[in-house]
C-alpha cells in the first residue's frame, strides 16, 4: 500500500511524538491532538479533509484506494435494480 505519512508540528516547530487523538470536525475538517513535550501545553492541528485528499499520493494503488463515485455508484444501483426486473 501506498501512502505519505502527515508531518504535523507544534508552533514552537517540535513534531508530534506521540498523538492523543485523531477526529473529524463539523466543517469537515481532520484534528490531531497532543501534548507538546518542549511548551508543555495542548496542540491542536487543524487538517480540511480537502487538503488530505490533494496530498494523497499518486499512482498506481490511488485508483484502488479511492472511494467511487456517485456515477459509479449509480451504475452499480443500475445494474442492481435491472437484476430485480426493474428498469
């Protein structure tokens, strides 16, 4: 599997050593949480799960690893539905 790892740092510039953790927003956003071991205080990275997904790795496994789309899906339920007799 393919994947890049997020590099995530505190404003004294320390990266995170160890992550609290990990949630997603109203606003869609993805949150890591930790305590800083050199300020000795909470952070909290603030990551739009649109930013995620343009820093996904390219190439090969990408195609695997997205989720479908609504067309995609709408030609499974197609075919789904015609199996049942529906048109």
């Amino acid at each position: 599997m393919n994947f890049e790892p997020l590099s995530i740092y505190c404003q004294c510039g320390r990266p995170a050593s160890t992550i609290t953790q990990v949630g997603l927003t109203p606003d869609h956003q993805l949150v890591f949480h930790w305590w800083c071991a050199e300020c000795d205080e909470p952070v909290y990275v603030f990551k739009t799960l649109a930013d995620c997904w343009r820093e996904c790795p390219r190439g090969e496994d990408r195609a695997a690893s997205e989720p479908p789309g609504i067309s995609s899906i709408e030609s499974d339920d197609v075919v789904f539905l015609a199996t049942m007799g529906i048109s």
